[in-house]
C-alpha cells in the first residue's frame, strides 16, 4: 500500500518549486496517503496488451499556413511582468554566488 | 414589463425581445448589472463586473440592430465568463493570489467570438482556484453561495459561473469542464450545462488545469439557450492544435426539434455503474422518474454496463494532476503574476535571492491548499519509479472507459445518469476531506476521460431536502445534437409536470440598495 512520507512530501515540493511549511508538510503528507491509497487500485487494472489513451482525439502533426500575422508587441507582452528591463524580462540571478 | 421580469427570461426569449424592439441590450445589460449589484453581495459569483465595459458592448449592439444589422442571433444578450478564460483588458485571476491583477493582453478564442457575436461581457465568475475543485470554496477570493440555500456551495469548479445564472444575474455563463466544473455546478443549482465534445470549443486562452481533459462550454437556464450559445463558441480554431477540424452539428435545430418531446425510436442507455449504491435516495428517485417521462414519450429504454468505470476516479485523479504539476510549472514568478521575495531565518529578505528561491517562496504564497496537493501528487505520479506503475496504468484505463463507452453506444443513442450523485453540500462540510469532494465528480469523470459530450439539465428537487436534482445525457464524441434533442425532449416534460421552470421554485433572494 504506498504511503507517503514527510521527507518525500518535501522532496516532491523541491522538485515541484514550491516552498512548503512545517505545518504545511504535517497536513498535506497524510491527505496525500489517503488520495494514493484510494487510486492504488489502479496499478492492477489493465493489462500489458493494453494501449495507453493519453489524448482523446487522436491527432497527429497539426499544421498550419506559416504566414506572419500580428503578435503581441513588447509593451503588451511585459505588461504582466514583476520586473522589466530594456524591454526585456527582468529576473533575479540564475546562477550561485561563486559561478 | 419591469427589469426584474427582463433578467428572469430565457437568452432565447430576449434574443426575440431585442428582434423586435421590445427591449434594447442597453435596458437588458442594465437590468443584470442591477441585479447583479443588488444579489452579488451574498451570492458572490462576481469576482470582478464591468459595468462600463458591457455598456458600451450594449449600445454598439443596439447601434448596429438600429442599422438592421445584427452580428449573430444572440447580438446583444449580456453574459458572464468564468475567470479561466483569458479577456483582454479585463483582471483574469483563475480564482488565484498568483494572477491576483494580471491583466491579459489577449483575448480567448471563446471570448473573441463573443464579441465577434454582440453579447455584452457582463464580467468574470468566481472559481475554485485554477478550476481544481467541485464546490467554488477553493477560490481565493472567498466561496460563492448556492441561491438555493446560500449556506450551500454552488458546485464547482464553476460555480460562480452556475450560480450568476440562478441568481438571474445573467441570461448566459461560459464554464470550463475538465472532470463536471460545468455539469456538476448545473445540477447542484439547478441549471443547465454542457461540456461539448472534446476539441469542439477552442482551448486558446483558456488557462491550462489538464490540457487533454479541459472544455470549455455553456452554462444557461434552458437547454435551447445552452445550444444558442455552443453555436457562437464552437467550431474549428486554427490557434488550438487540438481543435477539430470539423462543421458542428445542428444544435439548435436538435434542441428545437426536442422541445416536441417525442423520443420514439430513441435508443436511451442507462448506465449501470452511475447509480444505485453511493447516490442519495432522492436523486436516485428524480433519475428514475425523468427516464420513465422519457419511455413515456416513446423511448427506448436499455440498461448498459460499463464496467471500467468504477476506475475513472481513479484514473482521472492521477492524469489530472500529472497534467496540471507541469502546466502549473509557468506560474515562475518572471513573466507575469506575483513575485515574492524570499525570507531568510531571521525573517529579513534575502540578500540576493536566486531565482529558484524566488519560485519556491511564489508558488508557496500564490498557490492555495489543493492546488499545491495536486501538484505534489502529479509530481509523484510523474516520478521515475512510479510512472509506469501510476501514469502509465491510468492511461490504459483511459482506453477501457472508451471501449466501455464505444460498446455503449453501439446499444444506445445517447446514455444517462444523475450528474452529481448529492444534491447541494454545506460549505465547509467537505473542505478538510479532499477524498469525499473528489467523490462528486463520480459520474461526470468519465465523459472527460474518452472525450465524449455531456449535458445536465435540471430534474427535479430531492424530496428530502428540497434541492435541485441534476439528470446527465452523454453522446458519441461529435454528435453534440443529441445532447440537445434528448435535453429539450426532457425538459419539456419535466415543465409540463412543474407548470414552468424549475427555477421559479426557487426561494426569492434578498435585493440590496438599488431597487428600481
């Protein structure tokens, strides 16, 4: 029966960018165990020869004509943004201190 | 005629009200802005109106009815959108502190031909936060209330959507179905909703929960004012790679030729799997009595089984969040949205945090409760070790519920069921039990798996409560007219037995201020 534990809550929440709580980590780790218990089941449904469905309109290769058309400009594209800067995305460093 | 009787008609209604002069979109807009003001105030299914935008909307469309030029049946009808759906100039928030006052540069493809069509954008609706939820409580701006009972949820994710049309705040509402967020909503309030065929209605600009499951659709009091409506929104979109390609079906044509509610040589399946156990007495008794009107109009009545089912639930709560952890991955805190600068232990900001710190701190600031559980479980289903044992298994079972619903219709037309299987829940009865809310979806998972159209339309009220009873039809993947003929046929039936719309049994809300 899977469980999950604290340690892979946080660890999940690192993968997932999210800074979690103590408190947060404390309730979210047993609602968690309690939703993959539920859907555990499914682990023994289909068989091998089963296809998998991960679209329910199968359509490949959508093309469309290559025309130019108008787009967003640079002001309407930043006009969202936390932080512009010379008409560009302005974000916080992205590398370490010693890089 | 006084503007509250104006705002309680049917689209269809004053769509022929504003053909002949009767009425004009601005004293239309006027009156659901009035009531809107006047209701909203405990209904909440507003997150943000705008008056002088649908006013302005208004008199263009009167202007160009004066010029004998109308842009579409519907010119001049006033509706609401749920806040999922991109409307340029307009907050967009998704229910959300992430987007809390982005203003998108763009609109929806659904949005864009709303306007192209005349109907005035009354304002945005109130959802659970990113459409994850069945109740509107996990919005972050506060619940919206049932106006049936205002201690009850209104269903969800749209409920703000389904509730505005209750209230008769507006005549039409655009919803966004990726497990029942239409259907489910429109049962617990009595209304009526449709999610189309997956791939009818264009994605474009709708924000992205689970992008193979996501539809966006109508949301009305009648079953001819949903099929109105599907017809300005739908059909092909080149912006939506996954738009089909195809003319829609005849839907209001359907619906019209439904209302002469005779069903003889319909072929109705009643799903095994979609009753009995797990369902309250009185919907399963509303169900029961609206399948015996439709054999009394001449249908064929067959029970099918569709044993895959039972694993939709399931199967839907691990490609749902897989989907979701990696759509959600844009909300980074660098394009747009919220940006929150993170704290070290002594609680003064960092320094110069990086950029990674910054997300971190974001989306634990921006992101509520279920929102931050489905990421992690998407993010688990996703993990090497478990894909094949999760991922991988729900995608095959995908493929059994659409043989299971492949061997259906070989049996039947259309296929039915009770939408939700409860009526209307107190607000905060569920929120700590994310399992038992999950459990409302039930019966609505499964059209969203295989793609197939679904509609709810009103059945009744619960004898042991006295709350609205959702009946739901479900139609091969493009034959969206069924939905509507089947829909119109009961609909016609059950108002025959009412002596009018479930609606009017309504309990009359309490009017603030503006009484005119």
């Amino acid at each position: 029966m899977p469980e999950i534990s604290r340690d892979e809550v946080a660890h999940l929440a690192t993968l997932a960018r999210i800074e979690l709580s103590d408190n947060e980590l404390d309730h979210l780790a047993p609602q968690l165990s309690v939703i993959l218990e539920s859907i555990a089941s499914i682990a023994e449904v289909a068989a091998a020869d089963i296809p998998p469905t991960s679209h329910a309109v199968p359509l490949t290769n959508v093309f469309r004509a290559d025309e130019p058309r108008p787009s967003l400009t640079a002001e309407q594209a930043l006009s969202g943004a936390p932080e512009s800067e010379q008409q560009r995305f302005a974000v916080p460093r992205i590398l370490g201190d010693e890089q | 005629m006084t503007a509250g009787d104006l705002v309680r008609r049917s689209a269809a209604d004053l769509a022929e009200a504003l053909a002949s002069g009767e009425t004009t979109s601005v004293a239309l807009t006027q009156a659901c802005l009035d009531r809107i003001g006047a209701v909203d105030g405990a209904v909440h299914a507003f997150l943000h109106v705008d008056a002088e935008g649908a006013l302005a909307q208004a008199a263009a469309s009167d202007a160009r009815r004066a010029a004998g030029a109308p842009a579409s049946a519907l010119d001049g009808v006033p509706i609401a959108v749920k806040d999922v759906l991109a409307t340029g100039g307009l907050p967009t928030t998704c229910g959300s502190k992430i987007l809390e006052g982005w203003v998108p540069p763009y609109d929806a493809t659904v949005v864009a031909r709303l306007k192209a069509a005349g109907l005035p954008i009354l304002g945005k609706t109130n959802m659970d936060e990113f459409a994850m939820g069945s109740s509107t409580e996990h919005s972050a701006y506060g619940p919206t209330h049932n106006p049936w009972d205002l201690d009850r949820i209104p269903g969800g994710s749209g409920g703000g959507s389904a509730a505005a049309v209750a209230a008769f705040e507006a005549p039409l509402a655009i919803g966004t179905d990726t497990g029942g967020s239409i259907r489910q909503p429109g049962a617990v309030t009595g209304t009526v909703g449709v999610k189309p065929t997956y791939g009818g209605v264009s994605r474009y600009g709708l924000v992205a929960m689970a992008n193979s499951l996501d539809q966006a659709g109508p949301v009305t009091r009648t079953v001819l004012d949903s099929a109105l409506l599907h017809e300005v929104i739908g059909g092909h979109d080149p912006l939506d790679s996954t738009s089909i390609d195809q003319p829609l079906p005849a839907l209001v044509e359907a619906a019209r030729l439904g209302a002469a509610a005779d069903m003889s040589g319909v072929r109705i399946g009643v799903i095994r799997e979609l009753g009995g156990e797990g369902y309250q007495a009185g919907v399963q008794q509303r169900f029961d009595e609206a399948v015996q009107l439709l054999v009394g109009a001449g249908a064929e009545v067959v029970e099918v089984s569709c044993p895959s089912f039972v694993h939709a639930l399931a199967a839907y709560y691990l490609i749902m969040p897989s989907e979701a952890s990696s759509n959600l991955a844009r909300f980074d805190a660098m394009r747009y949205g919220l940006r929150v600068l993170p704290e070290g232990p002594d609680g003064l900001p960092l320094a110069s945090p990086s950029a990674e710190e910054v997300m971190r701190a974001t989306r634990d600031a921006g992101f509520g409760d279920e929102v931050k559980r489905r990421i992690i479980l998407g993010t688990y289903a996703l993990s090497s070790g478990y894909y094949d044992a999760y991922y991988g298994q729900a995608q095959k079972v995908r493929t059994l519920i659409s043989r299971d619903f492949a061997a259906a219709f070989e049996k039947a037309d259309v296929l039915v069921s009770p939408t939700a299987p409860t009526t209307a829940f107190r607000i905060g009865e569920k929120l700590d039990d994310p399992l038992a809310m999950y459990l409302n979806d039930i019966a609505t998972i499964p059209a969203n798996l295989a793609g197939v159209p679904g509609l709810s339309l009103p059945a009744g009220l619960a004898p042991e409560d006295g709350l609205p009873v959702g009946f739901q039809v479900l139609a091969p993947a493009l034959a969206d007219d069924r939905l509507y003929r089947v829909g119109a046929a009961l609909e016609a039936l059950l108002e025959k037995e009412w002596g009018g719309p479930l609606l009017e049994q309504a309990p009359a809300l309490a009017e603030e201020g503006t009484a005119r």
